[in-house]
C-alpha cells in the first residue's frame, strides 16, 4: 500500500514538472509566432537624395508592430506574398532602377508615391542632374555585354570602326573610347529582331549625359558600332566632374588599332612593289633646233 502511494506522488509530481515547463514555454513561443507574422515594410538602408537610383543595397526589409500604412510598400510572410500577385508587385525587385522624387533618411519607408520607374513619363525630370541630359543608344551585344549593367551604374563609350576603302591590314580596324564616367538611367529590353543584315541582336541603353557628350555620341553611332565597358564605383567621381573639367585636365586615351591587337597582321601584309620614278624632261629650243634635256 504504501509503496503504490510513494508511486503515485512520484507521478502527480512528474506530470506537475511537465505542465509548469510548458506554461513557461508557451509565451516565448507565443512571442515568436506573433514575430514571425509580422508585416515588413520596405525602408531605406541609408540617407538617399532625390534623383537616386534605387539598387538592392539601398533598401531592406523591415518587421513592424502594426500594420502597413497606406502607400507603403509591404508584404506578409510565407506562402501568401506568392499567392497574392498584387503583393507580388510590391517585392523590393520593382524598385530596383526607379529613382526617388524627394530625399530619404535612413530607416524612413519608401512609399510608391515618392518612387518614378523607367518608362513613366515623369522619370527622366526625376532622374536627371542639373543642365544634363538623356541619351538613348544602341549597344551591340556582341561587345561588354548589357546584362551587367544596372541603372546608377558608371560607363565608358568605346566604339570599334571597321575601314573598307583598302586601307593596310593594321589600319583596317581600330577601337577607341569616345566619352567616359557616364551614369545608365535605364536598360531596355533586348530587340527582338535583327537591325539590317547582322544577326546579332542589340539593347538600347539609356545614359546621363552633356550636350557636347550628347553630339560626340550621335557622330559614334554613325561611324561604327558601340558597346560599353563598366567602371569600377571607387574611379568614379560623379556627374558634376564630366560637366566642368579643367582645362587640360581630360587625358585622351590612345585608339588601339588592328594592328596594336594582333602583330602577325604585319607579316600578312603582302610587300609594296617598288616603282621607279621617271625623272621629268625639259623642252630646250635653240634656233630652228629642239633638245630634249632631263631634268637633274
């Protein structure tokens, strides 16, 4: 008898241990719940001016107590921002390349009033620098490629000419850098059929630039094809440095010809014939008679 009951207090007490470690348990987990369904709002990474081009750096989901205030870009966890496509248009990827209309500080929402994408009709007056100006340009996909590039990016403009007037083999090619430090406002979607004869197809990219910049691009489109290089984000020192340069300041990069690429294009080239030069002569009338004189 007494042996049943010393078990029976064992069990009640055991089964006490239990209940009260869940009681404990189950307010965290309660906490973590309620966390885990909190909405999270878009908010920006650091102090962003007006006219900036947004990148995934720049924004960052954040968890709020509440719910998400009106105009601003949210979503809900788990499977319903993917079953909801009008969440869906409120993934932080929509933003990416849309400019800001006003300033931001640090940790304060973006609402969607206050963000322009490529294509509204109001971008390009968001966007753009003072005194500057936007130039849309076909680049071959065969050169850097456009997949790269992002808007905010920094580029050079290189164009490649190709001469067909029977010029030397090391002359017939050559590649130089027309316009540096440009900023890409937008990249267009890939043409869907090929421009003439070639088949090879071309994106248009639109760029940031002055109006001498502007006019040396329009002469490049027509002398040959364009493609752009990448620059590094730590060679770069803004738009306002292309606008105003010092006098002298600008060093010209050398053009590489065909020649500079590939050497043997010198040994390829057949030897000039080399053709003696008939000395002139000079008529000499003395009297009735003429002498023909050769020039020295």
């Amino acid at each position: 008898m007494r042996a049943k009951t010393i078990l029976t207090l064992l069990f009640l007490v055991s089964l006490g241990v239990v209940v009260i470690l869940c009681l404990h348990a189950l307010p965290q987990r309660v906490i973590a719940d309620t966390a885990a369904t909190k909405q999270k709002i878009l908010v920006a990474t650091t102090a962003l001016p007006a006219g900036t081009l947004l990148r995934a750096k720049d924004v960052v989901w954040q968890p709020i107590a509440g719910a998400a205030e009106p105009g601003q870009i949210f979503r809900l966890p788990g499977a319903a921002s993917n079953a909801n496509t009008e969440l869906d248009e409120r993934s932080p990827g929509e933003v990416y390349g849309a400019a800001l209309r006003a300033n931001v500080t640090a940790g304060e929402p973006i609402r969607r009033a206050a963000v322009v994408k490529p294509g509204d009709r109001d971008f390009l007056q968001v966007v753009l620098s003072p005194r500057a100006r936007a130039i849309a340009i076909p680049v071959a996909t065969g050169g850097a490629s456009t997949g790269l590039l992002y808007p905010g990016d920094r580029v050079d403009v290189i164009l490649t000419q190709t001469f067909k007037n029977d010029p030397p083999l090391t002359r017939r090619s050559v590649s130089e850098t027309v316009v540096e430090s440009l900023r890409v406002l937008a990249v267009d979607a890939p043409d869907t059929k090929p421009t003439g004869t070639s088949n090879s197809f071309g994106r248009a990219v639109t760029l940031e630039v002055t109006p001498e910049q502007a006019e040396k691009i329009n002469v490049a489109t027509e002398l040959g094809k364009l493609s752009l290089t990448l620059r590094s984000i730590s060679g770069t020192h803004g738009f306002a440095a292309t606008l105003t340069p010092e006098p002298g300041s600008a060093m010209r990069i050398k053009p590489t010809w065909a020649g500079d690429v590939s050497p043997a294009l010198g040994d390829a080239t057949p030897p000039h014939k080399v053709i003696a030069a008939e000395q002139p002569t000079v008529e000499v009338i003395h009297g009735t008679k003429t002498v023909m004189v050769r020039a020295e």
